[in-house]
C-alpha cells in the first residue's frame, strides 16, 4: 500500500475487469488493492488467469471487500440490474464509486445511486472511457473555442458491435433482469453521450425512435436501435444515433456545422492504443468550377502517453485524493454527464415502447 | 466536327455548365459543338467568359440549338420546372438527353421524359457524376463481390452545402415555380442515390421523413431534410439521409454490415481531382482485451486519370455512338436508377407534405 496512490477494489470478476485491472496499475496515481467475486474460487482464478501480482486482496463476497477501510475507490463492472445494491452500498461504506456504463436501468435508480454518493461525499464516475481522452479534449477545443465547425447543425453517431449466434437470447446484455436496456445501454449509452457532448451537455428537446430501426428478441431487449435528437433551442440541431448488435465494430462520430464538419470512426475506442486522430474540414466548401473541394480534411492526431482507460482511473484518483487531502466537495460535473446521458437513453428507451412515439423533455 | 466524335449541345447557361462544357471536351469521345441561351447576348457572353473555342456554335434559343441536325447530344442543366417540356422535345428531335438532377420534380413528369426517349430511340442519363468515378465502381466490388461489408445494416448518406442568406429566398433552387423540391432535389438526390446504390437499386418499403430535420422557406420549399428509408426485404436496412442549405460542404456515405464497414466524406465530389480514396473496415473488432481494434481502417485509393463528370460524359457519348453506329438500344440501366431515385425522392416529399407521416412503396 503506497502512501500516494488510491487504492481501487474490483466488484466482480467480469471480462471488462481486465481491462480495468491493467489501468489502475497503469495510472500514476492509483493501484489495484483488491478484488472479489461472489466466491472465493473465481476471484482467485480471475487474480491468477490475469497475473494480477499475488500481493493483491482476494475476496469471496462483495461485503467484504467493501468492508475493507484501505479501500477508496470501488470499480463495479456488475450487471445493470446490481448497480443501485452495490453502487449505494459502496457509497455508504464511503468508497468512490467507477459505475461501468450504463450507469442504471432508468434515472430512478441512477438517483438513488448519486443520492447515495452526495450524502457520503463521495465522488460518482461512469466508465465512458472516451471522455476521458485527450482526442475527446481537443475535438471540444476545436468544436467550442475555435468556431471551426460553427453552430452544430446535424450529428451522426453510431455504435455497432456484431456478436455470435448465442448472445442474442444469453449474454446477460440482453436479459431482462440483468441488462434489460439491451443495446441502448451497452452501446446506446455511448452515442447518446457523444450527442450531449457535442452539444455541450443541453438536453435536446424531442426524442424519437424510429420504427424501422428497433429490433427486439422474444424477451422484449433491444438489440438494435435508431433514434433522432431533436434541439430546438438557439440554433436547430437533428442528431441520430445508431446502435446494434448485428453489425460489425463501428463507432461513428461525425458533426457537422455551419462552418465545418468533424468526423472519427473509432469514438469509443480507438484504432490503437498511444496515438488517435479525427478529421476537420473547416472551412470546407467547393473550388469555383465545382471540380474539387478548397481544403481537403485535416488529420489532426493526438498522442497519448496513457490509455483512455488508465486517464479515467487517473482523473477519479485525483478527484479522490482532493477529497481527502484538500477537502474538496466531489466534482459535480461527472454525475451530471451520467444522469443526463441517463435521461436521454430512458427516453429512447420509452419511445421504443411507446411504439415509437415522440418523447419530449 | 471530328468524325469519331459526338457532338453534345448545352442548352442553357447555368454555372454548372462550366463544368459539362469542360468535361465535354476532357472526354476522349465527344466535343462541344454549340451552346444555346434563351438571348444571343448572353450565349455569347457565356462563351467568351469562359474560354470557349470559336469553332462552338452559338444560338439565340434553344429551339434553334435542338433544330440543328449535327448536335447529337443536349445538355440541359434547366431549372427542373423546365425539364419536362425541354428534355421530351430534345428527344422528339432525336437527341440523347443528359439532364441535370433532379431529373424531374416527380416521377410523372419524368416518365414523360423517359417515354420520349424509349419512343424515340435516344439514350437518358441524369447528371449524377459521382456513379461514374471509379472508385464509386471500386465500393461496388467491394460491396457485393468480396463480401468485405456483408449484408448492409445501416446506411448513412448526408450532402449539405451552406448557402449565402439571399439565397434561401431568391435562388432558383427555392423557387415554388423553378425548383420546387428545393434541398431535395439539389442534395438530396444524391444522398437518395447513394442508398439506392448501395442497396443494389432495390427500392426501400417505408420512407418517413423526420420531424425535428424538416425546415421550409416561407413558399414552404424544404431547406433541411432529415428522412429514414427502411428496408424489410431479406435483410433489414436503416437508411438515414440528411440534406441542408445550412451547413457548411458535406458529403458523408457511411455503410455499415455484419461484416466491415465502408467510409467516405466526398461522395458526391472528391476532395480533388485524379485520386480518390474510401475507407474500409473488414473484418473490424475488437482486440481480446478491448485496447483497440483489430484492424485499422484500410484507405483505398483509387485513381482517375479522367474527372468523373468525364466519364459520366463519355459513358453517354459511347451509348450514343453504340445506338448510331452498331444499332443498339438505349442502356435502360441508366433510367431505371433515375426513376428509382426520383420515386424515393417524391416518397420523401410526400412524407414531408404529410407531416412526416411515413409512405410505403
């Protein structure tokens, strides 16, 4: 236990703890301390498949390691359906929560969660991992300080994941009382986020499923799923968002606006680890006689020593070493992201199940 | 006048006859042998400003341009409002006909057009250029031959083009009595083709058009459009388009299957002239341990020693040489997809009229 690192607890043993395994121990300020699974046997398989070093806690229940006081911050990659139990419980004990996304099944349940972290002075954080690149940092510089790209006027962001036979009826991702957001919270969560992002977190006025796009299994989840955005506030912004399960890996961001457009296919995860780029056309628009454009796109690449996994890590450590040494309230700004993203999926989700009626907030 | 040469005329002198009376003469199998304005003057002035050989014949109306016997191919980049009564006389004097798109603002005045040509032997192409860049010809391949994307799942199809303000109010393209399907039929042409192409000129069985993406001038002509085409056949396809007089240079094709995806932002021009590239994706996934992916995207480059509004142009010169030389039949191909994409374009129009009900096909 290093005097200056925060330690991280693992709440389960599911695949997605690898890769979070690998980025508390990359992040500078942060360590792995110990993980559980509901039985002693798992969390030591998981511990020894992973080569976590041996010095790490294992525990065979999730009280336990929630009852262990070294223990700052709680990394919960559970189903949907556990999060408001564990995540509020994990408050209670006075442990930061990293809530893997979607952060609940509805805003109901996500409010119970933050309710939990404010009367506990704990600080909330989704897993959106892409927020926390420096990409992400400069797409904004560029979107917002610049004028690049102008007034938004239309975004195109889309999330597509193809996966085998079986998942369908299965994975817990499509089971009623464990995901029962289906796709829309697994990838959904993602093109919705990058929607309020690009708008700078307004929630849009009107949403609105579209029929053709919906797909369900025989239990009612979605497995595939397009939706519109409406904005009408100041200046009119259509955003559509894609997410499906049958497709192959696809994670489009494209916006564009009244000066520019700004585009990326690997939003969510980038093609590769220490380096990622988008495209700017800015001010685009065709040469004279039409036979070609004024400015091709600009690549612009931006480099990162860290992953995007190991900065989110990094930014909740600072956030909870500034409680804890300097006092500081939790940031407010991060649950703010996960309960409007929050608010925005619940209604895509309630217009699929009012046979895609428009929903208005 | 070369023997071995076709001998287009150009009936009318809007801007983006610049472009045709350059490519007439870039394409190895035709020249420009007379242009026609509704004045002399302005004929004259048109060829002057633009360079024009003095060999080019000039007329005073077009008529006169369509009476000459030696012109074998007209032409008309028209307001559409102009297309029906121009385009069937040009074929009744036994002229191909290149028309400019829209083809026609709906399909019953288009297949007056079409009946003309069948009735009279002469050759029908719109003037959408991009279907004949190579690397439009290059994705086919890749679509359909190689199974790179598999079957298509999501479409994603935009052109939009910022627009001085005067425009929205003065511009032939908002006119009630010149244009009236405005945005439509300017941008959107394009964006509906792309998805008819991709889909294989298979015709969509719903086109809803989107409420929040709809925005009229005060003559009620569409300005922005946002619209869904969904197929149910075989395999089920979302096609989302987007056309806009509001932002700035766009043109986006994104193809999403089970098996890769396929990326352009310059469908409709390429960035420049002589080499265009697409991206492709295939098989795209994730690494095991959710770092990256396992591929990057592959650029495809494509090379065209000729523009592409060249090729459209040669394309109808070889067609008209194969109908006066060997007494072959008109290629049908070439209006059955303009009639496809003028009956989706009218079916969007139509859900537009019916606040944005959807229309089945």
């Amino acid at each position: 236990m290093a005097e200056n690192l925060v330690n991280f607890g693992i709440l389960g043993c599911a695949k997605i703890a690898i890769k979070l395994a690998r980025a508390i121990n990359l992040a500078p300020n942060s360590i792995l301390y110990a993980i559980a699974s509901r039985s002693l046997e798992k969390a030591k398989q998981f511990a020894t498949q992973n080569g976590l070093p041996e010095t790490i806690k294992i525990y065979g229940s999730y009280e336990e390691l929630l009852d262990d006081p070294s223990i700052e911050v709680v990394y919960l990659p559970l189903p949907t359906s556990l999060h408001v139990q564990w995540a509020v419980l994990a408050a209670q004990k006075k442990k930061h929560v990293l809530l893997e996304k979607p952060a609940a099944l509805d805003v109901g349940d996500l409010d119970k969660i933050l309710e939990a972290c404010v009367s506990n002075g704990v600080q909330f954080l989704d897993g959106s991992m892409w927020l926390h690149h420096p990409r992400t940092m400069k797409m904004k510089e560029l979107l917002f300080d610049s004028n690049l790209v102008g007034q938004v006027d239309f975004i195109h962001s889309s999330s597509t994941a193809k996966v085998p036979p079986e998942f369908f009826e299965n994975n817990i991702r499509v089971k009623q009382d464990m995901d029962a957001l289906g796709v829309l919270g697994d990838l959904g969560w993602y093109c919705v986020g990058a929607v309020l992002w690009a708008k700078n977190y307004r929630l849009p006025n009107v949403v609105s499923a579209l029929p053709a796009g919906v797909t369900k299994n025989s239990a009612g989840i979605v497995l595939s799923c397009t939706a519109c955005l409406n904005y009408d506030q100041d200046h009119k912004t259509v955003a559509i968002i894609h997410c499906s399960f049958f497709s192959y890996t696809s994670m489009d961001l494209s916006i564009t606006g009244t000066q520019g457009s700004l585009h990326l296919k690997d939003f969510v995860i980038p093609y590769q680890e220490g380096s990622a780029f988008f495209d700017l056309a800015s001010p685009a628009t065709f040469m004279d006689d039409q036979t070609g454009w004024n400015v091709k796109t600009e690549k612009v690449v931006v480099d990162n020593e860290t992953p995007q996994e190991a900065l989110m890590v990094q930014e909740l450590a600072r956030l909870a070493q500034g409680i804890k040494k300097c006092g500081f309230p939790p940031d407010n700004r991060w649950p703010e992201i996960s309960r409007k993203t929050q608010i925005v999926v619940d209604a895509v989700k309630k217009s699929i199940d009012l046979d895609c009626k428009p929903v208005y907030l």
